[in-house]
C-alpha cells in the first residue's frame, strides 16, 4: 500500500484537508473510502471523526447479554434437571439462586460482545501496511490517500498542501 | 515545503501550538518510565521479589507438609486465607468501579487516575483467585473449583454461594481485564513506535496493529462506554456475594441481611485508600507530580471521607442490631471483639478507620497528598484487620460452647499474607514498566477545547494546568 498523505496541526486544518479531498475525489479518480485519517487522540466535533458515530455497539451488547443470560438459564436449569438428585420437596431448579449466575452470565455475554464488537468494528487486529509517522503522537493529524493513481499524485499533493499542509509524505507502505 | 520561522513562531503563539507542545511534552513524560529504570525501582522491584519467594517457599512448605501447617482448626476453618481473600477482592473495587463511575460522569479529572486504578483492579482479583488455591490444600485438583456439570461424578451445587463466587469472580476478572487493556491499546501503539527490538515486537502484538483512525478511536469510546456501564453492577453484585459466603450460613453475626451493602462499601473504602496509596508511589517514584496533583487526593481523600463515615454507620448498625437483640450465641462473638480476646483488635480497626482518617480527611489543610496517604495506610491496615473480625471470633464462638475453639496464624500464614501485599506491589511495579501508567491519548483529549483543558479555565480540571497554561514551553524549535 502507498499512501500520499500530510500532516496537519489542528483538526481544523484537517478537516478543511478531509473536505478537499473529498470534493476532489470523483476528478482525481479515487474513492472516498481511500481517504486515510490517522490521529493520536481522539478529536470529536469534526466531521471527518464523526462520520463514523454510530449505535450499534449498543445493540449488540444487548443482543449478547441477552446470549449470556440464555446460556446461563440453559446451565443452571439443564444441568440441575440432569441431576439425579432428592431436593426433599425444594424446588428442582430454584430461581433465586439460579437467578444470580444468570445474572453474572448475562453481565459477561454483554462484556465479550462489547470486546468482539470492538475488535470487529475497528478492525482489529491488523498487523498488515500499519500506518505511521512519529509526528501522530505528538498531536499531529495525518491525512492523506491510499494508493492514488499515479496521473493523479500531483493534484493529490497540491489538495494536501492547499489546505495547510507543510509538506507532503509518502507511506511506502512497509508495516513495522 | 518547509515552514518559515515567522510560521513557526505564529503557530507556537496559537493555542494549537502550545496545546502541540503540550502533547509532545505528555508523550515524553509518560513514556519516560518505561524506557528508565531508577535505583529506587530496582530496590522497589527486589523487596517485593523477596516477599514473593517468601510466599513461594512458604507454599512449597504447607504443600510438602501438608495444610496442616496453618492455625486453621474445628471449628476455625477459615481465617487469614479468607481474610485475604476478602480484603483483595475488596481493594479490587478501587479501580474498575471508580474508574467507571467517573467515565460515566464525565468526570474530566479522572483522567491520570483511570488507569492507576484499573490495574489495581486485576493484579488483586488475580491475587484473591490464587489464595483458594492456597486453602484447598490441593491446588493440583484447583480444576475441580469449575463447575461443568456431570463430570467425574461431582454436581456443581448452583445453590451454593462459593459456586456464586466463581461465576462472579470470573465475570469481574474478565470485565475488569478487559477494561484495563482496551484504553491500553493505543498507548501500546505509541510504545510500538517509540520502541525498538523486543519490546517493540511485543507492543506490535498488544497493539493488535492500531492506527488511530477515527473510526477505531470511536469503536474504542463505545466499547469504554458499554464496559463502564457494564462493570459498575458487577463490581457490587462480587462484593455482594463474597459477603453472601458468610451471610448464607446460620454463623453467629454472619447471618445478616446488611452484609451484603457492607461489604460492598467496605470494598469501595479499602480500594479508593489503595488507590490513594499507589497514587501517591507512583507520583514520587516515578516523577508524575504534573499529573497527579494535589487536586486528585483531595478529591480522592473527600470520597474516602465519605466512605469512612459510611463504614462507620455500616459498623453501628450491625453491632447495635446485635446488641439489642441480646441472643447469647451472638452476644458471646459480640463481646469478644468489642471486649475481650479480640478487642485489642476491634479497637486497632475503629482508630484505623475512623478516628485517624476522619479528622485528617475532614480538614482541607490536612487533605494533602501526604496526609491523604497517611490516612489511606491506616484505612489498609483498619479494613484487613475489619475482614479478619468478621471472619474469626464468629468462627471460634459457634452456638455451642463445648465447640469453641482459638485460633492462632502460624508463620506460614503470615508469610503468605506478606507475600500477597509483595506479590500486588511486584505486578504493580513490572506494569508500570511495560504500559504508561497514566493513559497518554486520554491526557491528550484534555488538550482539546472540549476535553477541559486548555480553554477550560476551572481549577477543578486536574489537567497538567502547568504544562498547558503557565508552563515554560521548551526551548528548541519544531521542524
């Protein structure tokens, strides 16, 4: 993977290069999805940052606390049923206690869905064409475009540079 | 095209470039730790090494011997082990549950604190997991504590609190485990690339290849979000059932509807003097005066107030409960702690956690770090001293007379009781060698205008306000 990209100081100047870039997209032949945006620190109020908002996770923890609580009810119930055993009259299968390993169970299936959905939704991991520059973690935004037409680089470089950029990088794409 | 020095100088007059400088400054700060390793923390390192191998050969002794080898007698089943136990699972409530309550709040001050506490969250599950396989006597057949149903002919009793245990226990490990290494995963990512050789290989993997887009940074905010509102009614339901360990039994005192609340808060007491405790260490050892300021033990040291008083209601009223209703069985516990055999030790635990931390923590000229520690070791030594109480004297004072016994530690409990307080402050100390111990990118989201840090000019926003406002900016010039 090559990536033509630069460096910005604020997410202001960032945001003004993600527009440039956007608008340029369709006359410089690439597509939107090739717009890289790399930062240190997460920036919110931006539209490059927040166009990835989104309420799904929520659900899915949901749907796997209610996985958890199922597969809690089915251990607790099934296994006590299976069990050869004289309760004297209690009941075989008491809600009370059942109740608080359910709810332990419940509480983990919403924790590991919460860590899948994660690992899903920001893909990771992903040890392939990792993008870095030292300067993203002293603050600086990197924005840029991946694998560019070569016709294009040049008004690619010029869109970088326009909005702000003091100079354009290139990312050889060799990951660490 | 390079900028000229006149560019330069305008960008470092911008907040932006202060707020670059600051952010260059915090990455430098925090990541120092982990690549310099000072006299101090070698000696550190070695001490709590030392108590570890104690425990070691300690365990090896009992596991050659036999558990026998422990004061535990009929009827005293249970003593320093559980107390441990207890005590632990109870200190790790300082991390995961404040850490979490504070991200719900949005509390911006929580920022340097967060990760401190977390990990003093899983390095004493871990701890409180390993002491029942201590107890069992035979840690080879520790397996047998996992209650899959049917096999080698063992039922896994659901209706019993110790099963509870385990569900609980393992939902708050992995919560808590979870909780600490999501945030983590970006601080790995800037240790990857600050690194090199074996360390860097390693921070590759733990980093699982992050970048930083923006929708990973935001992926990574829900996940914290879902985490945190997650953890805080496992954290209570844990403490709830440990307490349920006791309260289940027809014990004298043990058997009490209140037990689960006050363990709950005796948890959230013990942790929060943990917390300020390390915090106060790590501030000292490893050079983070500009982020754990004053501000954060007196915040800290106000809740920790609260707490106090909070046990001390908690505490009342179960006694008084006891004492009004004058049942001999629970009259002959309650008078040996409060007067006789173990009263030296009831009232070690009232000046411990009430009567040296309330005075200190009421007055905001003694709630300094130094006083705020002071107090915070005093509450250690009261809240394990509170769990050995609670455990013992009901146990050696059963309803019939004929069957009670005392109980005596032998050398071998209390070494291993060293070495758990060895074997925390050792994970501690190799953690903060390995990860930042304050989250990097969360201290740099306090740069941001709406993160509270640099427009924000409240002093209540416990951002390195010398760093970003007031301090000296350093004196070469970015390229």
């Amino acid at each position: 993977m090559k990536v033509l990209y630069a460096l910005y100081a604020d997410p202001e100047t960032a945001q003004r290069a993600v527009d440039a870039l956007h608008a340029a997209c369709s006359e410089l032949n690439f597509d939107e999805r090739q717009i890289v945006i790399i930062s240190g620190e997460p920036h919110e109020g931006y539209d490059f940052a927040d166009s990835h908002i989104t309420r799904r996770p929520y659900g899915w923890a949901v749907f796997g606390a209610a996985i958890g609580a199922g597969c809690g009810y089915l251990l607790t119930t099934l296994t006590q049923r299976a069990y050869p055993i004289f309760t004297g009259g209690m009941p075989l299968s008491p809600m009370w206690t059942d109740g608080i390993i359910v709810y332990e169970l419940t509480m983990l299936g919403a924790i590991l869905t919460a860590l899948i959905t994660l690992l899903v939704g920001a893909k990771l991991p992903n040890f392939k064409g990792v993008i870095k520059d030292p300067e993203i973690w002293l603050g600086k935004i990197l924005v840029g475009v991946a694998d560019p037409l070569e016709s294009s680089q040049q008004d690619v470089q010029e869109c970088l540079l326009g909005a702000g950029a003091a100079e354009v990088k290139q990312f050889s794409g060799v990951s660490d | 095209m390079q900028k000229t020095v006149e560019q330069i100088e305008q960008d470092l007059q911008r907040p932006t470039g202060r707020t670059q400088r600051a952010a260059e400054r915090i990455e430098q700060d925090l990541l120092r730790p982990i690549f310099t390793t000072s006299g101090k923390y070698k000696v550190a390192v070695a001490v709590s090494g030392l108590l570890v191998l104690a425990g070691v050969a300690a365990f090896g002794y009992q596991l050659y011997t036999g558990i026998g080898v422990w004061g535990i007698n009929s009827p005293v089943f249970w003593a320093f082990d559980i107390t441990n136990f207890v005590f632990w699972i109870g200190i790790s409530h300082a991390g995961t549950l404040i850490s979490a309550i504070l991200r719900l709040c949005n509390a911006t001050w929580r920022r340097p604190v967060t990760r401190c506490a977390e990990a003093i969250t899983v390095f004493s599950i871990v701890i409180g997991g390993l002491i029942p396989l201590c107890h069992i006597g035979r840690p080879w057949l520790g397996y047998w504590l996992i209650p899959y149903p049917n096999q080698r002919g063992i039922w896994p009793n659901f209706r019993s609190p110790l099963l509870w245990d385990f569900f609980a226990i393992l939902t708050y490990l992995t919560g808590s485990t979870t909780f600490l290494y999501l945030p983590t995963i970006p601080d790995f990512a800037a240790i990857r690339d600050a690194s090199t050789g074996f360390r860097k290989k390693i921070c590759r993997i733990l980093s699982l290849g992050w970048q930083g887009t923006p929708r990973q940074w935001q992926r990574l905010e829900i996940a914290m979000h879902i985490m945190a509102i997650a953890i805080v009614p496992v954290a209570v339901s844990v403490h709830t059932i440990v307490s349920w360990d006791f309260s289940m039994t027809l014990v004298p005192m043990w058997h009490s509807t209140i037990f689960g609340p006050y363990f709950v808060t005796g948890a959230i007491f013990s942790g929060i003097a943990a917390l300020i405790l390390a915090m106060a260490l790590l501030r000292h050892f490893l050079h983070l005066e500009q982020y754990l300021t004053p501000l954060h033990f007196n915040n800290l040291g106000k809740l920790l107030l609260t707490m106090s008083l909070l046990w001390f209601y908690f505490t009342f009223c179960e006694r008084l409960t006891t004492w009004y209703g004058n049942t001999p069985d629970e009259m002959a516990v309650f008078w040996q702690s409060i007067r006789l055999h173990f009263a030296p030790l009831f009232w070690t635990m009232v000046i411990c956690n009430l009567i040296i931390p309330v005075p200190i923590l009421s007055m905001k000229r003694f709630r300094t770090i130094t006083g705020t520690a002071i107090a915070s070791s005093t509450i250690i030594v009261g809240m394990w001293i509170e769990r050995f109480l609670i455990i013992v004297p009901a146990l050696d004072h059963k309803f019939l007379p004929f069957s009670w016994g005392v109980y005596r530690p032998t050398w071998v409990e209390d070494t291993l009781m060293a070495s758990s307080f060895g074997m925390m402050a050792l994970l501690y100390l190799l953690f903060s060698k390995a990860v930042p111990m304050i989250s990097i990118w969360e201290m740099k989201v306090g740069l941001q205008p709406h993160g509270g840090g640099i427009i924000t000019t409240a002093p209540a926003i416990a951002e390195p306000h010398g760093l970003v406002l007031e301090g000296p900016l350093p004196t070469d010039v970015p390229e």
